[in-house]
C-alpha cells in the first residue's frame, strides 16, 4: 500500500505534538503554526489515512482509538527519520560537533598544537579527532570519508582536482647529522661527498622519503639506506643514535637536540609545502570553514 502523498512528515509532527499537549492554541505556538494550520494538517492527515481519528465535540477534537494506535507508529516513524537525517549528515561531514583531522607525525610540535588551538578558540563545542599518518595513508582515508581534511606535504604528481588546497608554509629540507659527527659546523653539505655513507630514512609512504630519493637523484647516485622505519620520531633517534645520516624537513629539528639540520648545496635545495586539503564538494561546511580560516591565519603569520 502506498502511503497517501497528505501524510507527510510535518503532519505527523503535528499529530504528534496535540496528541500530547491536547489543545489547539498550544500545539500551535510549540510548531510555530496557526490554529488554523494545525487545524487544517489534522484534518489532511485523516484524509490521507482514510481514516478518522478524531471526534469532535464542538470547537474540541477527542483522539479516538485509532489515533492512539497511530500515534505508537507515527512516533516511531519521525524518531527513526530525525535520528536518519543525523547520521546521513555526520557520515557527509555536515553540521556535526565532530570534525576529524589527518595530518603527518612531523606537525605535531608546534604547527598542529597552534592550529587547534586556534580553532577551539574559533569553535568551543567542536571535538576534535586527530589521525596521524604517512601522506599516501592520509589521502586514502581522505578519498574514503574517514577523515574531513588532511595537513600534509603537497606532492606534484598527485592530483587534487577535486580537492580544495590551502598552503600554509613552506619548509627546508636539511641534512640531519649527529651533532659530533664530521659534518657538525659547516654552512652546507654537497650530496656528493656523502657517497659511502649510511641512511635512514622513511618508507615509501612519505612526503619526505620522495624528497630523499629526488636530492640523490640530482646527485647522481643511490644512497646506502640502513633501515627504513615508519614514523619520523624513530627517524630522529636513529640519526641521534649515529645508525645513519637523513634528509628530514626543519621543522623535525625539535624533535631532538642531538641532531644537527644542516642545508643542502644550492643543487639539491629543496623544501616541502605543507597545506590543508578538503574536498571541495564540502568546503562550506562550517567546521571546515573554521579550519581553513584557521590555516589561511596561520600563513599570514608564518610568511
């Protein structure tokens, strides 16, 4: 059976509502209707139900036995639509208290810390979630909805059309080196004496890996790689320990005070830019809004 086009949903919040407030002016002021309108959804509901559900006793409506038991399944229908409408909006990202960021391990001393703070100030009731990964991890888990936007490295070859990119700094890429080794004190380093030497470095799945293996490139030579590891925090310890030397962004150099980042010759000068990205198709969600702004402050502040 089809249900009747006359039974809509704000009909049966009106049905709803003087079913259990009883009296016409007072259902009306909490629907924010007229009498007459809560008058005339009452009487189209019965229309489409083909049905009566009321008795009227001269300017009263009395709920008979049939608007009892349609009120148990109107009540039902309209919490299970209103509690739809909130899950379909916190899947697309839409007017939730939720917003959930990626970024990568290596913003997490002074970028992120600043730019949630920035954007608590902005928006109190937002809660946060927070999803540190690698740059390919964090687009995966951007393409696939499990997270609303990504802090990341920008690589060239990767194509975000349909995405919104909001830079916000730009970062120098050094030799880390411990701070007693035969390169500490010198203004730059040339790839090219650093045949023979042994490398740390990130896996595949990092911006700063790409860029290790593009400055070797330039060199014109493979580097020795020691071990690959899969945080940036582990990297530095490595290089701290003496396993081997890396290429890391500057902004690494507070992860430890045992590392010294010294630049790369002018040939192998590199930097990272770090952006936000989201998709476009929701950029005028306010809880991005208040992101993006955040970020479009924070390189104001950075230039």
């Amino acid at each position: 059976m089809q249900i009747d086009d006359q039974v809509t949903f704000r009909k049966l919040e009106v049905f709803l509502a003087f079913m259990e407030l009883g009296n016409m002016s007072r259902v009306a002021e909490a629907v924010g209707q007229s009498t007459v309108s809560v008058h005339r959804a009452l009487h189209s509901l019965e229309e489409g139900l083909r049905c009566p559900l009321f008795r009227r006793e001269g300017r009263r409506l009395i709920p008979l036995a049939a608007a009892y038991a349609f009120a148990e399944h109107a009540g039902r229908a309209v919490r299970a639509c209103v509690d739809g409408v909130a899950a379909a909006r916190e899947v697309a990202g839409f007017a939730t208290g939720r917003l959930r960021i990626g970024a990568l391990y290596s913003l997490t001393v002074r970028t992120l810390p600043k730019l949630l703070m920035g954007l608590k100030t902005r928006r109190p009731e937002l809660d946060v979630e927070l999803t540190l990964g690698s740059n390919r991890e964090l687009l995966a888990k951007l393409d696939d909805g499990r997270v609303d936007a990504v802090v990341i490295a920008l690589q060239a070859d990767v194509p975000h059309a349909e995405l919104v990119e909001i830079p916000m700094f730009d970062d120098e890429i050094c030799f880390a080196a411990p701070l007693n080794s035969p390169y500490a004190g010198r203004s730059t380093v040339d790839l090219k004496e650093l045949r023979g030497e042994k490398f740390v470095s990130l896996n595949e799945d990092f911006a700063t890996y790409r860029d290790f293996i593009h400055a070797f490139e330039v060199a014109g030579f493979q580097p020795t790689i020691a071990m690959r590891v899969g945080d940036i925090f582990s990297l530095t310890n490595l290089v701290s320990g003496g396993v081997g030397y890396a290429l890391l962004p500057r902004r690494v150099a507070e992860f430890s005070p045992q590392v010294q980042f010294i630049p790369l010759a002018a040939p192998y000068a590199t930097s990272q830019r770090i952006a936000l990205l989201l998709p476009r198709n929701r950029e005028r969600n306010p809880n991005l809004l208040a992101l993006s702004a955040e970020c479009r402050m924070f390189r104001r502040h950075a230039a």
